[in-house]
C-alpha cells in the first residue's frame, strides 16, 4: 500500500505531465517548408511568415529555399521538410517514382509566362536549332516552353531545340543577354527586365489558354492522416496572405516584400504586383484538368508519369472544408474585396 508521502509524488508527477502535454498542445506546430523559385506567386508565403499568420492560425513555419523543384521533392520524400511550394510536375513525377503525396492547393493554374527572346529571332522558324533556358526540366518553366512550342507548331526533337537548365527567372535573363540562350518564358517582371535590355517579346502569356498546375502546396499523404489539424492551420495562414496580398490597401506592404525578395526597385515591384494579381487564383482549388494537361506534357520525359491516376494525386478536402465553412469569404470581406 502506497504512503502518503508516495500519493503526493505521484499526484505531482501527473500533474507536472498534465501541464506540460498543456504547453505541448499550446505551442505552436513547426513546420520546413521548401520552394524552389522566386516568383510574385510565392509572395502569399513569403507575407504569412511576415505578417504573422502562421503564428495566428497555431503553426510555426520555417520556408527554405531549394534550387530546383526535384531537390525540394527529394527532400519531402525524406522527411527534412514538411510541405513542399512547387509545381504540379515535380511532384507527379515524385509521385510516379512511388510516392505518396497529395496536391492540397493550387495558386495558380494559368499560364504566366511570356515567351521572350534574343533581337536576332524574328519569327518562329527562328527557333529551330536554339537553346531555351529553363529552370529544371520537368518543372513549371519547362512546361511554358513546351506549351509556347506546341502554340507555335514547333517541337523539341524535330526543330532541334535545346533545353538548358540554367537556373531561376532572373539567371536565365542573364543567360540571354550574355547569349548563351536564345529564348526564355519568364513572368512579366523579368519580361520588363528582359525588355529593358534588349530583347524582344514573341508571345504574350495571355494567348496561352491550357490549365496547369503551377505554384501548389504539395504535402506527404501521412501528413493529411496524421496531422490534418497542422495542414490546415498552414492552408489558413496561406490563404489569408493571398487575401491580405489582393487587398489594395495593402499594396504598399506587399510591394516592399516583393522588392526584398525578388531583390527589384520600385517599378519592378509593381511588375511583379501585376505578375501576382493577373496569376493567382483567388480560391486555390486544384485543378484536375490542370494536373491531367501537366501529366500529358511531362509523360513524353518519363512515361511512368502516364501511370498515375491524376485525380488520386489532389486532394481538395481542406480547401473544400474551408470554403464550405464560409471561412474564405469571410477573409475577403474582412479585408473589404470580392473573392
């Protein structure tokens, strides 16, 4: 039979363990969070850790920046990082390769870039025999490519164009410059930049009408079963600095964030601000027409990509739940726009 002595230490040692699973449960959750490029349509994650929305919603986020979109799924796969910001096409590939993770959201699902290139090249034909820069093969800049060659009757391998991987928007303007590329599909700041030094706009992003999925918030399967309280508590983080980002009242904010970190001046920050209004989707459903159109374009890279069933891959239950519990809508009005 237990002493008293023994009762008390035992009632202690509860309750030291009862508060600390308190402080536990209090604190926020921590989460790596990995995006593979600088673009306008970052900027809802870049503000949600600014203005503190993460914190608000009960997740303490940590984004990385990883150069190229199949590092950043190689380092989902593993574990490093929790959610991954990137393209539709690196992670349909991930997912051929025997992954299992989910497209919870899509930011944008519409052609963004324009196709740009070197004074000397006049007409399509002018393309046959040169060298793209892109940012990966088989990532979202690679798929403008592909889309503007499908628009212009071209093809890779008959027209002996060369793909290069040269890195982000802003390098693969520097790769055109110095003539080591001939053409790039860039977003309508690095247009401007590209413009500005010489070179020639061939195509406008608007006359691309395919749906693909672009900038998404990709998570691993067991992160929906295990912790779909800390998926969500980032989708609300997210979805409130998309809002917030839309707001015109905000667009002073949201200029000095993209200036800093698109590191451009003044008149490049509101190009980019165009880039972010004109590109993101105000309610980031997924879109499986998108996904399907991606899946048919990166399956002549890896025919294991036509293998995977497309509408296994999104996952729209969050984004539904939210948008059914009137919370998107009521973001917006709080903010005083239309969704």
């Amino acid at each position: 039979m237990k002493t008293v002595k023994q009762l008390i230490a035992a009632a202690i040692i509860s309750l030291l363990f009862s508060v600390a699973n308190s402080f536990a449960a209090a604190a926020p959750s921590k989460i790596v969070v990995g995006y593979a490029t600088f673009t306008a349509r970052i900027v809802p994650l870049w503000l949600a850790q600014e203005q503190g929305f993460f914190t608000k919603y009960g997740v303490e986020v940590e984004p990385v920046f990883i150069r190229g979109a199949p590092t950043l799924v190689a380092g989902l796969a593993a574990g490093s990082m929790q959610i991954g910001r990137t393209g539709g096409s690196a992670m349909l590939a991930a997912v051929a390769a025997g992954h299992d993770f989910k497209v919870v959201a899509a930011f944008n699902t519409r052609n963004t870039y324009d196709l740009v290139v070197r004074p000397n090249i006049k007409r399509a034909e002018d393309l046959r025999g040169k060298t793209f820069g892109i940012t990966s093969i088989g990532g979202t800049s690679w798929m403008g490519v592909i889309l503007w060659l499908e628009h212009l009757g071209l093809d890779e391998k008959r027209d002996n164009i060369r793909l290069q991987v040269i890195g982000d928007q802003s390098v693969q303007v520097q790769c055109m410059e110095s003539g080591l590329c001939d053409a790039v599909a860039v977003d309508g700041v690095y247009t401007k930049v590209a413009k500005a030094r010489g070179m020639s706009v061939m195509g406008e992003y608007s006359q691309l009408k395919s749906l693909l999925i672009g900038q998404s918030m990709v998570v691993p399967a067991t992160m929906l079963q295990q912790r779909p309280d800390v998926a969500e508590a980032y989708l609300k983080g997210e979805l409130e600095a998309l809002v917030f980002s839309l707001a015109p009242k905000n667009k002073p904010v949201v200029l000095k964030t993209l200036s800093k970190w698109l590191k451009v001046d003044a008149n490049g920050a509101e190009d980019a601000y165009l880039d972010l209004v004109r590109g993101v989707d105000r309610k980031p459903f997924a879109s499986l027409e998108g996904l399907r159109n991606a899946q048919r374009l990166l399956q002549t890279r890896n025919p294991k990509v036509g293998e995977v069933k497309a509408d296994s891959v999104i996952d729209n239950r969050l984004m539904k739940k939210l948008d059914d519990s009137g919370f998107i809508d009521k973001l917006y009005a709080s903010y005083g726009i239309k969704p």
